[in-house]
C-alpha cells in the first residue's frame, strides 16, 4: 500500500513516492490558486451611476387638486448622499433641451399660490439629504399640491437628485458632482382645456440653391439631384404646452406625391421647437429629420405642413405652405463638362493627326 | 334457492327482449340523413367590428373625435360604446362620406385622436367604424356517400344592410367585395377540380334566421368521403366581416356568439337538396386592448480615468488618477506644461427625444488659503471667441487657465465643434450643454470623456486650488 510519510525528502521510503507527492502537491496548488482566483469578489471601480425613472412627467391639473407620482433612482455605483431640490426651467434652443436657473436660483414654490412639492415618503424630505447604497433602489413619492388661487399656466420644473461633490485632498483638485433630473411640465387649468395654439414660424428647404420672395410666395431652387430636407419650426403661441401632429404634403406638377409623418413632440407654452420626421422601427419611434428621398426631383414642386394641435385638432397656421423648383444642375454641368472634355480631346486628336 | 313460475317466465322475457336488441345493434338500419361530423369554423380574426357613434357634432378638419359611451346610442346599430374596444394605429371610418383614417392615439375612454382631420363635418349621432375581417375556415367530415353533391355551409347574416361593408350587430356582413370560397380534401372520390365555389350574399333563410351561403360542388362518386376544409375569403381579398357586438353591455372580452350550418347536398338532379347538416358555433370576442407600455427611464455614471490614460489625444500624468468626483491636479500642476486628466461620462435613456447633458461650474479653481491671486482664471486659450459655448486651440502654454474639451467615445454624444480637435473652452458659472443625443432619442451607453486642462503662470502663488462641476443629466421634454 502507498503511504505518504510528511517528512524530510529523504524519508520518502520510495523515489516513486516522492514523485506522486510532488505532482498531488502541483496538482493541489494550481487548484487553490484557480479557486482563489475565482472566489475573488470583483472589485468594482469607483464610479458613480444613477438612474431616474420616470424622466418626464407631464400633468393637467386643477387648482385645489394635488397628485402624486412615485420616482425610482437607482444608484449602480459607490454608495453616495443624495440631495433633492426643485428648480424651475426654461427651453433651451428648440431641440427640447432645458436651461435651469442655475446654481443661484432658489427652489420653487415659496409663493403660496404657485404649485407645491413635497415629498410623501415617511423617511425622505425634499431638500434633505439621504444615503443611497451602493445597489439600492429609493422610491420617492413626489406630491404636487396646487393651490386653489393658482393663475391657469404652465409650470415647468426639474427634479434633481444630486450627489455631492468629492472631498477636499489637500492638493489642487476639481471636484466633480453628478446630478440626474427629471423634467415635470404642470399645466394648471380649471376645466382642463386651456388654450392650445400654434403658429408655424418658418417653413423651409434646409438645402437649396437660392430662394425669392417670404411667406406664401416663398420659392426657392433646389438641385434635381439633393436630399430634400424640410425645415419647420413651431411656435406655442398658447397657455399650455402641446404636441402637434400631422404631415408634410408634397406634390409636384407631374403628379408627384409625398407625404412626411411629424413626430409629436412637446412644444412648451410661449416657446418655439424644430419639429423632426417620425421614423420608426418594430421596437421604437424616434425622430429623424423631414426628408423626403423621391427617385429624381424635376420641375415645380409644392409642399404643405398641415399641422393640428393634438388635443384640440385646431389648426397650426402660419407658413404652411413653399413653392420650389427642382432641376438637375449638377447634372447638367457634370454633362457639359464632359461634352466639353470630348470636344478637348477631339480637337487635340485632330491636331495630332 | 326456489324461484317461482311468474318470476322465471319474466326473465325469460327480459332475456329474449336483450337479445333482440343487441341483435338491432349489430344491423343497425341505414339513415337517409345524419350529421356532419367534426364540424368546425376557425376566423383568423375573431375580434368583434367596432361600430359606435360621435357625441355631438364633429367639424371638418377635426382630428381629436368624442365617443358616445352611453348605453343608448342614438342609433341602435351603433353598439360599441366608448373607446375601449378601440385599438392605436387600426384604421376607422368617421361617417359614410368621410374617407377612412388611422387611430393615432385613444386618450381617454371617450376621446380618441386620428391622424388627420376628417374631410366632411359630422353631426351627432354619426357613426364610427373600425372593420375587423376574418378568413373562416370551415372543416368538417361527411358521412353521406352524394355521387356530384355539393357542400355549403351559411353563416348568419343580418336581416337589414348585410353587405354594405359596415359591421352588424347581429350578423357578419359579407361586405362590399364577394369572399372567394374554395374547398379541399373530401377523399380520393370527391374532386374540387375545375369547380370553383360560390358566395351568395343573405341567400338563405332558415326559420326567421338570413344566412350568407358559400358553397363548393364536386364531382366524383362521393363514396368513403373524408375530411372536407372549405375556406371563405382569401387574408388578401374579399373577406366577411364580424358583426360588431350584440349590444351595448358588452365588456372587453366578452364573446358573442354565432350558430353557422355544415351542409351535405345532393347534386344538380336533386336542385341541390339538403342531404346531411350539423350547426356549429361561431365565436367573436370584444376586443381586449393590452397595452405595454416600456418605461422611459435615464441613467447617468461619471467614473474615472486611469492614471497615464489617453484621453482626448492628450496623456495623464502618471501620478494622477481620477475618480468619479475628484480630479486631483497635485504637484502636476506647472507652468511650463499642461496637467491633463480626464474622466468618463455615459449616459443610457430610452426616452423618445434622447437626453442632454449640461455642466457648469461653481467658481474659477481657487485656494482659500492665499491672499494673493487667490485663483486660476478660466481658460481664454490662444485664440478668440474662447468662450463656455465656443473652444479654441490651446497648445500654447503661454495661455493660463482651467479648461475642458470633450471626446466621444461611443455614438455621437458630443457635438462636432465641441470635440477636442477644435479645442478647449471654460466652464462658466451658467451650464452648457456637454453631451446630447444624436440623433435625437433613445440611446444605449453614450460615452464621452471630460478632458481638463490646466496651466499656471510663474506669479501664481502655491496653495491647493479647487472648484467643483456640477454635470446634470434630464431627458429632453
């Protein structure tokens, strides 16, 4: 019978033993290397990650009524303080960006007949600061009380959740703070149709050669052979914000036709937006620029934005419609050119000979 | 055991009784007429038709409709109530002399929003149609041997309007084009060949019941008959329409139910007389609107670089590593060289217009413990307009200051006039935009790294400098 004997080599009563001890001892140590190799907890890298969800909430509201919407943040990195705060905002541009107060503005809602916020959670207050784990999922119940003397307007506010910034080190150093919000666009009415209208600023080709005269009798020249791509900006010249919806008609005078879906997007209360296609696949629907791609462009064209507020149907008016005329310049110089390089080498051909 | 003379002479005429019976079982007399077997109407759309009303009057250009929800519609044919059996993106007709639209949104029970404006004005009362159609495939089994026979089989029709292309509330109606019937199977002695089949429209009436007649004549002996499949309406043709329901108290999921006939007929020499018929049941379902709905949802995550990273073409320092909220220049801040370092910023939303991404600053990097020069001034790089919203080429570190650049990392998170080949800008105590989605909408982990710069002049007096950026991530309204 083998027998291992855990002495000086030399006790080994047999060199064969020996051997075997030593390839067990191999075999042995590259198992407890692999084990404590995958027995490793990752280290996860200081990083920090949240998530809000949702990220938008839009509200028609009574004054006297208040609502509640719950908020999910999710912190997926280091375990950090979270502050709250509300601030309001205004439209940034026209691509549905927004432009806080700033790091002066104070919160909102000190006015008594403005909208309310608090918090509904027994343990959270806005404004105070909590601890979120690294992992952990909060839910925080937001409550928007509106006053009953509340003016009928929209209120267009964010809710932020910031971490703080890092600590002082003692060396030069920019410290960083995260913050992730959520947009909340209040309209406050008493019967719940508050006055929606719009207006189509400007009605145009982003690319085109040349155009004449303004408003209706607008046309412009475009090459045969260019991606026509409308330009429309909307303004909201009501009291609320909307999404307007409809098309872009185009046709042409050899019986050309063409439509380009608008992607309803929120146009927020006295501010204007540009409106963007809608395209779309089996899993989502996402903007895209008014492109309309025929085969070939040729000759006179008209186009019509036929636009309506959603919830009322009412008309967008304003510039609604544009003349241009499509022919193949480039076309016609690439041919030129090349009738010209022949002639070129024709005549030198002929002087050769 | 004694059993008594009446007792046995009764059992003995039980017994006689059961013999002749089993024996009727074993000659069983042939009917002249019996049941289809197997009989069966499959719909590849069993959900009932949408038939309601407007409330009110409707002008022309109107696109946001009102449904009627009461249970007395002004029109008794006008049996859906409200929008619930209403389905997004299905087309619908407003009025009969209106041309057809789409569902674009139901935004209530009673308000639904189309695509367009409808083209004639409406007035109260006028009804709304959304059609469902269906292919019926009708199967079933013969038992009768019919030598040239025919099959036909009758599904309910209404008594008024059943082929007008509107739905019904007690009928399918067979609608403006004439299905197309055609039969298979029936066994090696039936043959469908060269014999098309036939529609009727409310062609039969079976007590007080109209019923649409489909039928499909054969040639052969009939002998041994097999399965029969006879199919009404083609998925790209004329098709039946289902009736709409039955009445107003219908709830989502609710059947309405409909008896059809399977029959057997004798040929051309018997005028196509009745030989054989089985009722089945039809049943059409109010529909069952289920919404899922993927909830918008933003994330955001700053985390750090890695200590002689590459960021934005420019190496970190060897002894700088950032963090996800510190940035610490130390000792690699200097007067002849810039001090690089950056960090990562991802943003992840599905929110439909995307994101953006703003930063600011709380103050120029200022140390607390100096009295003189207590700052290092905003980046005013080498050129002019160098400013929060506009970079400019920095690679002269004659030009003090605290700047930024951006470079994308994964899709196209940082404007092209922003990103590090066209230089560096300040931050400013008003946020700008950093990053945003591009195109506009969902994005799966934007990533973009926050390159810092800084460079001191010779009068700068030491101390330990700081400021702190705020970066703020909102999806775009």
């Amino acid at each position: 019978m083998t027998k291992f004997q855990f002495t000086n080599k030399s006790q080994f009563s047999n060199p064969k033993h020996f051997k075997l001890f030593s390839v067990w001892f191999l075999v042995f140590g590259i198992c407890l290397v692999f084990g404590a190799w995958f027995l490793v907890i990752p280290a996860k890298a200081q990083t920090l990650s949240l998530g809000l969800w949702p990220p938008i909430l839009e509200v028609i509201i009574m004054p006297g009524k208040s609502i509640t919407q719950a908020y999910t943040i999710t912190n997926s990195g280091e375990e950090t303080i979270i502050n709250t705060k509300i601030l309001p905002f205004e439209p940034s541009g026209e691509h549905g960006n927004i432009s806080l107060g700033g790091p002066t503005s104070t919160e909102v809602g000190p006015l008594q007949n403005e909208p309310q916020f608090s918090f509904d959670n027994a343990n959270l207050s806005l404004g105070k600061p909590f601890r979120l784990r690294s992992g952990e999922v909060a839910q925080v119940i937001l409550k928007i009380r509106i006053p009953e003397n509340c003016p009928e307007d929209d209120y267009y506010d964010t809710l932020l959740f910031n971490t703080p910034p890092g600590a002082k080190i003692g060396q030069s150093v920019s410290r960083q703070a995260g913050t992730i919000g959520a947009n909340i666009l209040l309209t406050v009415s008493k019967d719940g149709k508050p006055l929606k209208k719009g207006e189509i600023l400007e009605f145009g080709l982003q690319r085109r050669l040349l155009c004449i005269g303004k408003g209706v009798s607008l046309t412009c020249l475009i090459d045969s052979l260019d991606p026509l791509e409308f330009l429309l900006r909307v303004k909201n010249t009501g009291r609320a914000f909307f999404k307007p919806f409809g098309e872009i008609s185009v046709g042409g005078l050899l019986g050309q036709k063409g439509e380009i879906e608008i992607l309803p997007e929120n146009i927020l209360s006295q501010a204007s937006r540009q409106i963007n296609g809608q395209c779309q696949t089996e899993e989502k629907i996402y903007p895209c620029p008014l492109t309309w791609q025929p085969k070939f462009l040729f000759g006179p064209y008209q186009a019509r934005a036929e636009i309506k507020v959603a919830d009322s149907g009412s008309a967008i008016n304003g510039h609604t419609s544009l003349n241009f005329l499509a022919l193949p310049f480039k076309l016609s110089l690439t041919v030129i050119v090349a009738i010209l390089g022949l002639i070129l080498i024709k005549n030198r051909l002929r002087i050769r000979t | 055991m004694y059993l008594s003379k009446g007792l046995v002479k009764f059992l003995l005429v039980i017994f006689l009784l059961t013999q002749f019976w089993g024996l009727s079982l074993l000659f069983p007399k042939k009917l002249d007429s019996a049941n289809l077997t197997n009989v069966s109407d499959s719909l590849s759309n069993n959900r009932l038709s949408f038939r309601g009303e407007l409330s009110g009057a409707h002008a022309a250009g109107t696109a946001v409709i009102n449904l009627n929800t009461s249970s007395s519609p002004g029109d008794s044919r006008n049996t859906s109530t409200g929008s619930a059996a209403l389905m997004e993106n299905e087309t619908i007709q407003v009025g009969a002399n209106n041309p057809t639209n789409i569902v674009r949104t139901i935004e209530s029970a009673s308000r639904v929003v189309l695509s367009a404006g409808i083209t004639n004005a409406q007035s109260d009362d006028a009804m709304v149609v959304a059609t469902s159609s269906a292919v019926h495939t009708v199967t079933f089994t013969p038992v009768s041997t019919i030598a040239s026979g025919a099959f036909r089989v009758l599904i309910p029709s209404s008594t008024e309007a059943n082929n007008d292309g509107y739905p019904d509330k007690d009928g399918f109606d067979f609608s403006t084009t004439a299905p197309t019937v055609s039969c298979l199977g029936g066994g090696s002695n039936i043959s469908f060949t060269g014999v098309s089949g036939t529609a009727s429209t409310s062609a039969v009436q079976v007590s007080t019941t109209w019923y649409h007649s489909f039928e499909c004549r054969y040639n052969g002996t009939g002998a041994s008959p097999a399965a029969v499949t006879m199919y009404i309406g083609t998925p790209s043709g004329g098709k039946l329409i289902n009736p709409s329901p039955a009445s107003t108290t219908r709830f989502p999921g609710q059947a309405d139910s409909y008896t059809f006939r399977a029959r057997h007929a004798y040929g051309i020499a018997q005028s196509y007389a009745n030989v054989d018929e089985t009722l089945g049941t039809i049943g059409v379902v109010e529909a069952v609107r289920v919404t899922a709905t993927v909830s918008p949802t933003l994330t955001f995550q700053i985390s750090g670089r890695a200590a002689s990273s590459v960021n934005c073409g420019q190496s970190q320092p060897s002894t700088v590593t950032t963090t996800y909220n510190t940035v610490p220049f130390g000792t690699s801040v200097t007067t002849t060289a810039f001090a690089d370092a950056g960090q990562q910023l991802v943003v992840s939303t599905n929110a439909a217009g995307g994101y953006s991404v703003t930063a600011s600053e709380s103050a120029q990097l200022t140390a607390w413990n100096v009295t003189a020069t207590p700052t290092i001034p905003d980046a005013t790089c080498q050129a002019t307009p160098c400013t929060t919203t506009t970079p400019q080429t920095w690679t002269s570190t004659s030009y003090k200051g605290f700047g930024y650049t951006l470079e994308d990392v994964n899709g196209d998170a940082v404007e092209d006039t922003k990103e590090y080949a066209n230089g560096y800008r300040p931050f400013g105590l008003t946020a700008v935009q950093v990053m945003r989605a591009n195109p506009a909408g969902p994005v799966d982990s934007d990533i973009a790294y926050v390159c810092y710069r800084v460079v001191v002049s010779g009068t700068q007096q030491s101390g330990d400098y700081e400021n702190y950026v705020i970066y703020i991530a909102t999806a775009t309204f």
